[in-house]
C-alpha cells in the first residue's frame, strides 16, 4: 500500500483501542513450476482480547458472539466452542518456553460480514507490560474445514526495526497444489499505524509460493463499519470463492492436485481433536 510504514519505528506501537479496522490488499504469488498471481482487498479487524466486551460497545453495527452487520465469534478461532480465547492463546504460549502469560493479546482476523466468514490466516500478537512483542500465533485454516496453530516465542535476534522474521516447517495441508516439504519464512510488521504480514513457502530448491497482506489502521467506528461493509459486503464468500477460482485456473494450468495427508497432532478440525488449555494465572 503506497505510504504504508515500512520500520517498527515509524509504524508506532500497537493501538491501544480495543478494536481497530485495517484495510488494505492481499497478494498470493506462485513461483513454480509455473508463475500465477493474484491480489484482491480486504479489511480486517484487531482486537483486544481482554476487552472483547468493550470492542462490542464501540459500535451498534458491531457484536462479539451475536448475529450483526459485521460480528466476531470465538467459536470461529482456537477450540472452535466459544470458549475462553485468551486461556487458549496462553497455553500456545506457555507451550514455546515464553515465562510468564502476555500482559496482552491481540487478534488480527477477517470478521464474519452479514454471517459470512472464511478466514485463511488470524494471527495472535502478544505483548509484555512494557508493550514489546513476546510471542505470536499463527491459526491457518484450510478449505476441509481444519485448523492449525503454529505458536513462536519472539526470540532474540528476530525483531528489528524492519519487523519481526521467523520460520516453521510446514505441518498442515493448506494447498492441494503444494506438498508438505516446505518451510515457512514470516516476514512480520506488528500492528501500528500499519500492518504488515508477508509469507515465503520454500523447498530444497528455493522459493514455492508468496502471500501478504498489507493494511492501514482506521478507527473502529459506524461510519467506518458501514463503509467497509459496502465495499465488502459477503467478504468471507469473497475470499472462498477467490480460493477455488484460482485454484482451478492452476487446474487448468497443468498442476497436479498433491494427497490431503492425515491431520497430525495440534489440528484442531471435524476430523483432529484438540486439547483443553490449561488456565495460567494473568498478569493484573
């Protein structure tokens, strides 16, 4: 996005609202064995996992687990059963070695617009008291109706003032044109002024497949609400049926379909179990 903060530095700290609107555009590029890319727009709110009840009130075109205009529902994210979203994040977390529970936990996610949702990526930020990134979940969904979480303690060395860099081997099946021997590189500009989120799939012969999504804050109010919702009125339709679409078209460019492998331990889907986090106290 033209103007879009490039440095953690001129993107300023995490909005301190409980709820914020990013709009801005996705970019998915595949770089081999044949080239296809395509972008599209989209919003996305962030919210305040401690202050879901506040997020609610900032607008009445807004809910949290209740049919609106645009709606976020836990049920839709971690256990997928409505349940304590912040418990879940917590125990991802306490999972990587990361000491003590986040001071806060923010979510970036596509919204349901008019009921409609399909969200291929949400990500968790978690910060400290003093506001610094500790940690950051990354929850993929594919279009079988499975989740998986990748959770990353920030380490020393991978935030700089160019973002936050981080890679995990690839464990769940997202696309059926791209098998499981692949690496993932995050390439992260945490939540500001600005958001910025890059993908590079790589296999032993280098790079696989490109996505991003670039945003711009906008305050979270009516008026804002009602504009994005124009403009993106089935926004969860929007992004499925961009899924298949470009799926078909590398179909029909020559790609082989890869085997759905079976769900491996961590999934949280219709066809994987997952497992009950266990309550940490939080800080106060």
């Amino acid at each position: 996005m033209s103007g879009l903060p490039t440095t953690l530095a001129a993107n300023g700290p995490a909005p301190a609202a409980a709820a914020t609107l990013y709009v801005g555009d996705v970019m998915h590029a595949r770089l081999k064995p044949v080239g296809h890319r395509f972008a599209y727009r989209v919003f996305c709110v962030l919210l305040d996992l401690d202050r879901l009840d506040e997020a609610a009130r900032a607008s009445p075109l807004f809910s949290v687990d209740r049919p609106n205009l645009v709606s976020f529902r836990r049920r839709d994210h971690g256990p997928r059963d409505g349940s304590d979203l912040r418990l879940h994040v917590d125990a991802l977390l306490a999972g990587t070695g990361l000491a003590a529970p986040p001071a806060r936990i923010l979510i970036l996610a596509y919204p349901r617009v008019m009921g409609t949702l399909f969200n291929p990526l949400s990500v968790y930020w978690a910060y400290d008291a003093a506001g610094a990134l500790t940690g950051v979940v990354y929850e993929v969904r594919n279009t079988f109706g499975e989740m998986h979480a990748y959770a990353k303690r920030v380490m020393p060395g991978e935030l700089g003032d160019e973002g936050l860099r981080q890679e995990q081997a690839k464990r769940f099946h997202v696309s059926p044109f791209v098998d499981m021997a692949q690496r993932y590189r995050f390439r992260l500009l945490p939540p500001g002024a600005g958001v910025r989120i890059r993908i590079l799939e790589v296999d032993s012969a280098g790079p696989t497949l490109a996505a991003s999504f670039a945003g711009r804050a906008e305050p979270f109010t009516t008026a804002r609400l009602v504009a994005a919702a124009a403009r993106f009125p089935l926004l969860g339709v929007k992004i499925l049926a961009a899924i298949h679409f470009e799926a078909f078209r590398l179909w029909w460019k020559g790609l082989s379909v890869q085997p759905r492998p079976v769900a491996v331990a961590g999934d949280m889907g219709d066809a994987a179990g997952s497992t009950a986090p266990t309550e940490r106290p939080r800080p106060r």
